[in-house]
C-alpha cells in the first residue's frame, strides 16, 4: 500500500512513518523543508517537498497520485499565532482532502484533536486552534466522495506507548503518548470499515488492533 502524509516531519507522522515502513508499506512524507528530507529517509518514507500554505489543489493531487490513502497530520504547532491555525490546521487540510478527491484516493484519515468543534466559541489562539480542526472536520466529513476517518487524540506525550488505549466516539480527556496515536493510525489505514467514523483517543486497558476492530464493528 502506498500512503502519502502531509505534515511529513511532525512528531506522530515520524512515528508513523517508521511504523508503515516497518511493515512493508511504501510511505511519503510531504514536508517544507529540504533539511528534513534526512529525518523522512531515516523513517523509511520519501521525502515530497511541497507547501501546502501556497501550493495549488492540483500540485498536491499530483503528490498523490497513485496513493492508496492519505492521511492529514500537519498543524501550525504550539507557537504559531492565530493566522496559521486557519492556514494549516484548516485550509491545509481542505486543501489536502480536495486533492485526495481530484486524485482518486478515497482512503482518508484526517488527524484532529479532542474538542475540535466550528462553534467552540472564546478569543484564545487555542480556542482558534479547536474552531479550525472542527472546521476542517466539518468539510472532509462532508465529502462522499472520500472513505475518511477523523482522529481526535487527547492530550500528546511523549511517553513510550504502551499499545494499550480507550478508542470510542466519546472518550471523555485524557493523556495519549504519540507512540500510540501512530499505531493506532497504522491500524485505522488497515480498517477500511472504520470510514464515516469520528474517533477520540486516549490511554487506557485496549490493545490497539482490538480497539480498532471493535469500533469498525459498531
């Protein structure tokens, strides 16, 4: 299987770069800068240099032509201000799923963020951050044309993952280690029938092919 990830140099993208490699899957990375193409190579994946802030619809679809999924992992990150919440965390992921669609991949798995909400009202650069991530939530939803699944994990750490977790509509918060967000994508890539499913992500006492498998067959 041949996936392509925006946000290639991220922290759970690296991870989950590493991942598909491992397993045999031929994984790219889109990333901004040549300098990170190193950290993609050592991870297994490709390194496709592309800035999905100023790149056309059509130059991302032709990045990933001949993918069998997509999967949206890019963000403005902690320190950006408001403007980029709306170029990245939002616009880059329309951007990303019109691409998908221009390009015949149907497989898309948008990774967002508990509380993720268009209507989550206050004036903070967080409260930006939610707006957007349920916005582009809201759109990629909306498409029929994609088979997509949204990722909604809690709280990030960088613990070593335990491959144990809580994967439900409705977790309620709680810490997950980036380790596991990634295992837990790789698996979601490998269930087609958890398309049309919003997801929130936590630790808990569920291995995660078990975890996986149990909301596909809701």
């Amino acid at each position: 299987m041949r996936i392509v990830i925006a946000g290639g140099h991220g922290q759970i993208a690296l991870r989950l770069e590493r991942l598909l490699a491992a397993r045999g899957d031929e994984v790219a990375g889109i990333i901004r800068r040549p300098e990170q193409g190193d950290d993609l190579r050592d991870a297994g994946a490709e390194p496709l240099l592309l800035d999905l802030e100023s790149a056309s619809v059509e130059e991302v679809a032709e990045a990933l032509r001949g993918a069998d999924a997509a999967v949206f992992a890019a963000g403005a990150g902690p320190g950006s201000g408001a403007a980029r919440k709306d170029t990245v965390d939002k616009a880059a992921a329309v951007l990303f799923a019109d691409a998908a669609v221009r390009a015949g991949v149907r497989r898309f798995v948008i990774v967002s963020s508990m509380g993720a909400d268009p209507r989550h009202e206050g004036d903070e650069i967080f409260d930006v951050y939610l707006r957007a991530k349920g916005e582009a939530d809201a759109y990629v939803s909306g498409l029929d044309t994609l088979d997509w699944t949204i990722l909604r994990p809690g709280a990030l750490t960088d613990d070593a993952g335990k491959g144990l977790v809580r994967l439900e509509a409705h977790t309620g918060r709680g810490p997950i280690p980036r380790d596991d967000v990634a295992a837990v994508l790789a698996e979601l890539l490998d269930t087609p029938a958890t398309a049309g499913l919003t997801l929130e992500l936590v630790s808990g006492s569920v291995p995660v092919s078990v975890a996986v498998k149990s909301v596909a067959g809701n």
